[in-house]
C-alpha cells in the first residue's frame, strides 16, 4: 500500500505503507489510510517527529559505541550498510510539514 501526502504549500509525497505508517504512529496519528494534519496541529506533529528522531538518534550513536567497543574498530558512521535512519526516512514529510505549516495549508493523505 502507498500513502500519498498533499499539500496546498508543496508537491505530493508518496511513501511505502510500512514507513508512512510508522512516521504517522511517531507522530501521534493511528496510522489509518486517511487523514488529516490542520495548520493547528502541525507544530505538535512537528515536534512529536523531531523528538522521534532525535531518540532514533542517540540510540544509533549508542549502538555504534557498543559495537565500536566491542569489535575495537573504528567508527564508519552506520550501525549497517543497510539501515536507514529515521532521520533520513523522516526528512521528505518533515519538510512538507513545516512548509505547510509556514503556508498555513493543512496536510492530507489517502483523499
């Protein structure tokens, strides 16, 4: 299943299921086919994902330590060559957020 965000304030957004459901549970919503983000709820929807990534973040940072610690390697900067990071995943619905918010147009998906 794809999720489609739109946005008066920018392009569609088109994402797997999986990953849009998983960023619209960070953000508070349930996750269901269709919905709505309005001008008022966004700077909370904002700063529930920004909290989400910063967390994501630390415990990347402490995943990389402790296997740091253990192999006695150095730091490449992933944890593995195939994980991507929250930050990264989130960023596309992050920015259509705050320019919807910054253009006072709500955000609305599966209509």
């Amino acid at each position: 299943m794809l999720y489609k965000f739109k946005s008066k304030a920018t392009s569609d957004l088109i994402m797997l299921g999986p990953d849009a459901q998983r960023l619209l549970k960070l953000m508070g919503s349930d996750a269901s086919p269709k919905g709505i983000f309005t001008v008022d709820q966004q700077p909370q929807v904002i700063a529930a994902l920004e909290a989400a990534i910063a967390q994501d973040e630390a415990r990347m940072a402490d995943l990389r330590a402790q296997r740091q610690a253990e192999e006695g390697s150095e730091d490449t900067g992933t944890v593995t060559s195939e994980a991507v990071s929250l930050k990264r995943r989130a960023q596309p619905l992050l920015d259509m957020l705050r320019r919807s918010c910054a253009a006072k147009a709500d955000v609305v998906w599966g209509v």
